[in-house]
C-alpha cells in the first residue's frame, strides 16, 4: 500500500499514514489531536526532459530534425 502525507488543519502537524489508492479513509483521524480536519499533502515529482527531440542539438542549420539530405 501506498504512503500519503496528511496536515492537520487543527494543530498544524503533518504525518504519515498506509491506506490504498482509493482515498482518505472515512475515520481518519490526526494521530496528535484526534481531530478529522485533514488535508493530503501532494509532493510534486520532478522529471527531467530528454534532449533527443531538441532541435538545439541540431548540427544542420538548414534543417530542425538534423536528419535530411543537407546533413550529410
């Protein structure tokens, strides 16, 4: 099972629970003040973008695939 971060919108704390993919479970609850105001926290994933389509790596002026009959 998955991991989600939850805050806790009554006393600020943020922790960890298990639960599947399918949403918060309906009696979660904050583990420090047992309140139920909670919201996910979402941590961004970064990518990194592949240069192959680039056409700055392009060695033919006259041409953005680097490929064509002008290449050579």
């Amino acid at each position: 099972m998955p991991f989600y971060d939850y805050h806790c919108n009554q006393c600020g704390k943020t922790f960890e629970v298990s639960h599947g993919m399918g949403g918060k479970p309906k009696d979660l609850k904050c583990p420090f003040c047992g309140a139920s105001d909670l919201q996910r926290v979402f941590h961004p994933v970064g990518t990194k973008r592949s240069d192959e389509n680039s056409t700055s790596s392009s060695s033919c002026s006259s041409c953005s695939s680097g490929t064509c009959s002008a290449c050579g």
